[in-house]
C-alpha cells in the first residue's frame, strides 16, 4: 500500500498537477482574508452587528443567485479554456476587491456592499468549479489528488482567514478604515493565482478538443443532458444525496457557531473565537486528507463514507452538547475531518464516473446543489435557533441526519473495492505537457 509521503511527492511530480494546486492555494488564501474581512465587518463588529436572521439573508443574497447562474457557468466551463477562465477570473476578483474595500471605507451598507459581495462570491464558486473540472486532466489518482488539492485549498482559507485576523488585531485595524484594509489584503492572492494560472497551456485543463459546445441559448437543453448523464450513473447520484445532507448540517452548525461566539464574547472578540473553531476544523480537515485515500484503499469509498457518517455525525453532537468554548472546537474538528472526508469521495467519484465533455455542467450543478442546502439550513437555523445559538434539539437533528445518510451510504451504490474503483488511470486524465494517459 503506498505511504502517504510517497502519493504526496509523486502527485507534486507532475507538473501541471503542481502548478493548479498553487493556483488553488493562492486563490483560496485570497477567499479566506475576503471572508474574514466580511464576517468582522458584518457580524462582529458591534458597530453593524445583524441579527441571526439578516446574517443569513446576508448569505442567501450572496450565494443564492449562484443557483441561477451555475447552469450557465457549466456550459462555460465546457465551452471555453478552463486555463483563460481562471487567469481572468482572478484579475477579474482582485478589480472586485478593490471596489469593495472602497465601499467599505466609506461605511457604505446595503445593496451596493452586497451586490459586490454577490459577484465576489459567484466568480469565487466559478473558480472552483474550474479547478476541479480541470484536474483529471493533471492526474490520474483522483482521490489522492482530491485530498491533497482540496484540503490544501481549505487549509489556505483558514491560513488567509488567521493572516487577515491577525494582522486586524496586531494593527489594530477597526471601524470602516481598518477592515477596508483586511479587505484590501485579498486582491494580491487573486493576482498571484491568476498569473500561476496563465502558466498553463490554452487547452491543457480541458475541455478536450471534439467535446459538444453548448452554446448559451442550449443551456436548459444541456442542463437536463446532464441530468439524464447523472441519473444513468447511481454512484455519482447517491454522492450528491450524501453531500446534500452534509451540508444542510453545516448551514445549521456554522449560523450555531456564529451566534454562540458572538454571545460568548459580546465586547466585538467573537472573531477569536470563530477563530479557533475554524482552525480546529482545518486541523480536522488536514487529518482528513491523510487518513482517508489509504481508508478508502483499505475499505472502499461506500464503507468509508458509511464510517464517516455513522460516527462522526453523532460524536460531534455530543461534543457540542454542553456548549463550550473547547467542546465546540473539538465538534468542529469532527466536522472538518467528517466534511472533507466525505467531500474527497464525493469529488472523485463524480470525476471518474462523469465523463468530461459534461464534467464542467455536473460540477457546477454540484456547487448549485450545495450552495441552495446551505442556505436554506442557514435561514432554517436563524428562524429556530436562539439569539445565544444554544440549541440541544439541533444538535439532536444533526446527529440524526448523519444517521440517516449513513443508512443511505450503506445502501449505496457508492464503488466498493478496495481502492473505491476511483484509483486507477481515467480516461481523461491528462499530462497537460503530453498525451492523454
């Protein structure tokens, strides 16, 4: 059985695999100081402090419209050169940025703060639909290379996130000036993405030559192909179940987190503690991609993910039950190596089994899927949930979701084997320097 070390240093061989793993760490490095800036400016700050249920009508004008604009956005991926798309999208982010930081130095509020916001967050979902479209054409040991690239990406939000709070503390940066500061720290990551990015070949990300081009007229035509492409293939529609329940749990879990930090620390330093609970949740994510290519070698993706569910989603319950400081960080730590966990074999399996001239549709359709459970849990949690976030019968609900996918992971037919079927040498993997492999 290969070592961890060993998969690690061979997939960092490759060097188109290399370069798109950078573009990703420096992209997501930019999403986590974004987010940061966002949530000190919107949430914690006593100053513009929302309530439960306007932090998540915040989130669901952010990330709802992307359900609409997801469609298309496939059709893009599989039309244009995945490479030009995430060049010009990270120039396209970091003009964004600056706008943004604008508007927030002039203690500007509603619509103009959110549509910026609104077209910040869609290219963000557009970028990693493009990353994860385009890596089989970098490698062919896609659970590997899922646990490796994003894992790394989350753990680069979490290091952007932790640069951009401390850099708020240490500078004492506060009031509008001060977080259009932080703000302003996101545009030279997305930058920098963008020009690792242009490094790449015009077509060595896909899509391949000879693949159907839609053209925007075609969306719905091409939307409900893809449909029918997923629905002919039971592993890639029990994946997105699975992960369609994880994230219904998150949205509740993450609102939770928000509301809990910020009544544990009224005085503005719920940002701390949001903090740490996020940094546990990578440190879980982190273990996550260690343990589980070799898990899913050793037992299959179906038992894996059956696993994951049936422990995690419970034992993170428990933890979070008496609603402490470090009982709520150790249930994100579950959370994070649960969620990322699950995510790796949900990413691998729909690559494997979708073919590519769809692949970049089935993703975005995936991102939409989430982005829609998310939020409607997030406004779910804001109308059931107290001011303090304390809620038992939540934590109840969520044990008992994980539970029921559980069942639905054990029933699956999710592949099996003993490296899950998701190991071997695709057909559309691709040296982006060579031939297809």
């Amino acid at each position: 059985m290969p070592q961890a070390g060993s998969t690690v240093r061979a997939l960092l061989s490759a060097p188109g695999f290399r370069r798109l793993l950078a573009t990703r760490l420096s992209a997501q490095f930019g999403d986590g100081v974004l987010q940061a800036a966002l949530a000190g400016t919107l949430v914690f700050d006593p100053q513009r402090a929302a309530d439960p249920l306007a932090v998540a009508t915040g989130f669901a004008v952010l990330l709802l419209p992307w359900s609409v604009v997801g469609p298309f956005a496939g059709v893009w991926l599989d039309r244009w050169s995945r490479r030009r798309v995430l060049v010009h999208a990270g120039v396209l982010r970091a003009g964004l940025v600056a706008v943004l930081a604008l508007l927030v130095a002039a203690g500007t509020a509603g619509a103009p703060l959110l549509l910026t916001g609104l077209l910040l967050f869609s290219v963000a979902r557009f970028v990693l639909s493009a990353l994860s479209a385009s890596l089989p054409h970098t490698t062919a040991d896609l659970v590997a290379a899922n646990a490796l690239s994003t894992t790394s990406g989350a753990v680069a939000a979490v290091a952007g996130g932790a640069t951009a709070i401390a850099v708020q503390q240490a500078a004492g940066l506060t009031g509008d000036g001060g977080y259009a500061l932080v703000t302003l720290g996101a545009a030279g990551p997305y930058l920098l993405a963008a020009a690792v990015a242009a490094g790449f070949g015009h077509r060595a990300l896909g899509p391949d030559d000879g693949a159907a081009r839609a053209s925007a007229r075609q969306v719905l035509t091409g939307m409900a192909a893809g449909v029918r492409h997923v629905r002919a293939r039971p592993p890639a529609v029990t994946a997105l179940a699975v992960v369609t329940v994880h994230r219904l749990c998150l949205g509740l879990l993450t609102l939770m987190t928000l509301l809990y930090a910020r009544a544990a620390a009224p005085a503005g330093g719920g940002l701390l503690g949001v903090g740490a609970a996020v940094a546990a949740g990578a440190a879980g994510t982190l273990l996550a991609a260690v343990v589980t290519p070799r898990a899913v070698r050793r037992l299959g993706t179906a038992r894996w993910v059956t696993l994951l569910l049936a422990a995690g989603g419970p034992l993170l319950a428990v933890l979070a039950w008496p609603f402490r400081p470090e009982g709520i960080a150790l249930a994100a730590a579950v959370l994070g190596f649960l969620g990322q966990g699950v995510k790796i074999c949900v990413d691998a399996t729909l690559q494997r089994v979708v073919d590519d001239e769809v692949r970049g549709r089935v993703f975005s359709v995936y991102d939409t899927l989430v982005n829609v459970s998310y939020v409607l849990a997030l406004l779910a949690a804001a109308l059931l949930l107290p001011a303090d976030g304390e809620s038992r019968p939540a934590l109840v609900a969520v044990g008992a979701a994980y539970l029921l996918a559980a069942v639905l992971g054990a029933r699956s037919p999710l592949p099996g084997g003993p490296d899950g079927g998701l190991t071997g040498r695709g057909r559309t993997a691709r040296d982006p320097a060579g031939p297809a492999r």
